[in-house]
C-alpha cells in the first residue's frame, strides 16, 4: 500500500479472543475504534510567582483507554459477544494483543486487558456493543 492518505477500507482492526488466546480478525464487527494515542506523563513543576502552568515530563508514557463499538453479534470464535464478552479478572492471566493498521502498512501493537463490555438496545436500531480495553504493556508503532 502507497504512503499517503487512507480509507476506512484499509483498516485492519486484530484482538485476541481471550487472554493469551488467538488472534482474530475483527474488522468487519467494528464500527469506530477510539483513539489510538501515545501520550507523555508529565508533572506540574511552574513555581510560586509564576501565573502560568508549567509542565515536565516524567520519562512515562501511556496508551489511554480504547473504546471499540460495533453491532452486536454472537458468531461462535469471531463474533465480537464472544471475543469481548468477558472481561479479564485473572491478576496472573495473560493478556490480550491488539493490533490496528489504518493502512499503509504501519500497525500500532499493544497488550492489553479487556476492562468491560455492554450491549446496548434502542427502539429502531440494532443492538449494539461498546468494549473498552486497557494498557497493560507499551503501545509501540512499527
């Protein structure tokens, strides 16, 4: 795929179907995906006397919580109510890989944990599903 700008039809969106589990495609049960960002911890360090906020970083960084939705749909091994469906609880239990290529070969990796999942019903339109999953290793580009 050429540099440059992408569709959505380039988007790859990849999760485990529980941890330590296997891979799936899940780009045909994803509606939105939040934002996938890496973003630098910093600390406050403006001294009195000064009338604005300084900020240092702390060497920390962190991928903010994502938030996936889609509609609601129970295929047996790739059906996002059975890969998201269940929460991770285990402290000890392996976590689950993502990966998203929004094209042009570039895929951000990262490890996770699957913190919660709901689905939704509204009068005149599908059911639909909203899970959020959270860093539990770095988020790296390659």
């Amino acid at each position: 795929m050429a540099a440059g700008k992408q569709g959505s039809a380039q988007v790859v969106i990849q999760y485990d179907d529980a941890p330590g589990g296997t891979l799936r495609n899940m780009t045909a049960h994803i509606l939105t995906i939040g934002g996938i960002k890496k973003e630098a911890i910093t600390q406050q360090t403006n001294p009195f006397g000064t009338g604005n906020e300084a900020h240092t970083p702390v060497g920390v960084t962190r991928v903010p919580d994502i938030t996936i939705t889609g509609l609601f749909d129970s295929t047996l091994t790739t059906g996002p109510h059975v890969v998201f469906g269940t929460p991770d609880t285990d402290p000890n239990g392996a976590t689950r890989t993502l990966t998203f290529t929004p094209g042009d070969s570039k895929t951000f990796t990262m490890e996770t944990r699957l913190v919660s999942y709901q689905v939704t019903g509204n009068n005149g339109n599908l059911t639909a599903y909203e899970a959020v999953i959270r860093q539990a290793g770095d988020g790296v580009w390659s």
